[in-house]
C-alpha cells in the first residue's frame, strides 16, 4: 500500500469502538499502513478514553493485522544512574 493510498484508507475509517476519536483512528492507521507499523504506546494514546479489556485489545489486533499493520511494543531501556 503506498503513502497516498494508507492516506486515503485511514481518512475513511470509522473508530472501531466508542469512545475511540474517528480522526485519531483514522491517523493511526493513515501513519500505519504508510510505515506498516504503529507504536502501541500510540494505539494506547487513541484508546484512553476506553477500558482496554482483553476484547478490545482482541479487537484491536485483529483491525491492524487485517490491514497489514503490526505492533511495535519494544520498549527502550532507560540508562542507569
């Protein structure tokens, strides 16, 4: 999937849950299927205002793989004192 046409699919995509901000999702998936990846600290942002249940982490794993996007959950290691 190019740029312009991740752009194009996350400009369209309807939140997948309530309380999810359409233009949030939307951007997430546009910044995901350009760079086939998202941060999961960037989906827990999207996803504040929701209970985040095993259902809708389910949920939510199953949209982006289905779109080709996979999760990035590495975290960096803070340098000791």
């Amino acid at each position: 999937m190019s740029g312009e046409q991740a752009l194009a699919a996350g400009a369209e995509a309807i939140a997948p849950l309530p309380g999810v901000d359409a233009g949030e999702w939307g951007g997430l998936l546009a910044r995901g299927g350009a760079q086939g990846v998202v941060h999961a600290d960037s989906i827990a942002h999207v996803l504040r205002h929701v209970e985040l249940t095993p259902d809708v982490l389910d949920h939510v794993h199953r949209d982006l793989d289905a779109r080709h996007i996979r999760i990035d959950d590495t975290v960096e290691d803070l340098p000791e004192d």
